[in-house]
C-alpha cells in the first residue's frame, strides 16, 4: 500500500497542478487576472488540491484496480467574458490544460534516458513514477478533452461549433458530471447484468491513450 501510494501520489499531484496551472496562466495572458489574482497561477499543489477529487476518489480506484484513474481538482476560475477575444480564448484556456498533460507526459518520457545513471536502489522508484507520470498525464489530457461540459473539450466544442450546436452542448453543463458517472460506472453494470459491453468510454480512454502513448515514446526514442 505504502509503495502504492509513493509511486502514484507525486505524478498525480504534479499532473494536476500543473493542469490547472496552465488554464489560469494563459488566461492571464489572454486578458483575465482572475486566477492570478487569487493565487492560482501556481505550482503549489496545495492550491489545486480537492481532497476528494484529487486524493480519495483516484486512490478509491486504484485500491479497486479499476482499469482507469478518475478524479479532478478544484477548476481555477475564469472570467471568459474578460478575454480580448472570448471565442478564441475560450478555446485556448480550455487547451491548454491538456496541452500541459501531454508536455508532461513527453517529459517524462526524456526522463527515463537518465534512470540508468541513478543508484540502483533508487532507479526502480523513479522508473515506477515517470512511468506512472506518462499514462496520468496522457489519460488526463485525453479525458479532459472529451466533447462535454464541464470538461475542456467540452468547453472547446462550445465555442468551435455553430450557434444552433454550442447552446444545447452548453445546457448540458450542470449534469457533465452526472452523465459522466453514468457513462463511466453505471452503464457498464448495467450492461454486465445483461451480458452486453457497454464499457465504451473505459475502451476510448484505454484505446486512445495507448496510441498516444506509444506514439510518445517513439517521439523520444524509447523504442527502437
């Protein structure tokens, strides 16, 4: 348990600092100071940090040995209306979360170049973390940019697609999560009581992040 827990706990607060880190930054950039403001423009997890989201629910998980990780962290605040071009910088705020996962995640790709030259009774330690860094940072991007709100893709989706699409999406706000607790746990019981997979958003994380991965460590040269 205690090693579990060591090997998982760095790569997750790392990755989820860092994610919402990168929405408030550029939102800053972009014209709203709100998240900067209130200190949330930081790497200090402990301002990200939900005990819950953060901590319980992907610890719940792993102890169940679900075939995913799933929490959140407390959303760093955005006043969209504030951006220069609030469409466009919808877009990029929301982005950019993911796009800090998916840097993480080719970092610590690097990093397993340098694992050979640690002490051997370190080397597996930090082999395990970056290795756990990589799938965390590459699944979170990936959940994260699913097409609904409050998710970023949804929020991307939003602000992309014509009037007529963007206002029904956007309604859905309110229940994103309650759908997506349908989508992931209740749905697959449902379908494992009548003999049916219906595990399909489990099967487009796994299967997306494994051809993200892959293609992650062919871009720094951890296969041959």
């Amino acid at each position: 348990m205690a090693h579990n827990i060591s090997i998982w706990l760095l790569p997750v607060l790392i990755a989820v600092t860092f994610h919402e880190a990168a929405h408030g930054f550029v939102a800053h950039l972009l014209g709203d100071d709100t998240a900067w403001r209130l200190g949330r423009v930081s790497f200090d997890p402990l301002k990200h940090i939900d005990p819950v989201g953060t901590i319980l629910l992907p610890a719940i998980l792993l102890l169940m040995r679900s075939p995913f990780l799933f929490g959140y962290a407390k959303p760093v605040p955005v006043n969209f209306r504030a951006l220069r071009n609030p469409r466009m910088g919808t877009i990029l705020v929301a982005a950019a979360g993911p796009g800090a996962n998916l840097i993480l995640a080719i970092v610590a790709a690097l990093a397993f170049h340098l694992v050979d030259y640690l002490p051997a009774n370190a080397a597996q330690w930090v082999f395990e973390n970056l290795k756990n860094a990589l799938v965390i940072n590459v699944v979170l991007a990936i959940f994260n940019l699913l097409p609904l709100p409050p998710l970023d893709g949804g929020r991307i989706a939003v602000s992309a697609l014509p009037r007529m699409l963007a206002i029904p999406l956007s309604r859905l706000e309110p229940y994103g999560f309650l759908i997506l607790i349908g989508l992931l746990f209740i749905l697959p019981l449902l379908g494992a009581q009548l003999g049916l997979n219906l595990n399909l958003i489990s099967q487009l994380l796994g299967n997306s992040a494994n051809a993200i991965t892959e293609m992650v460590l062919r871009l720094t040269g951890n296969f041959q």
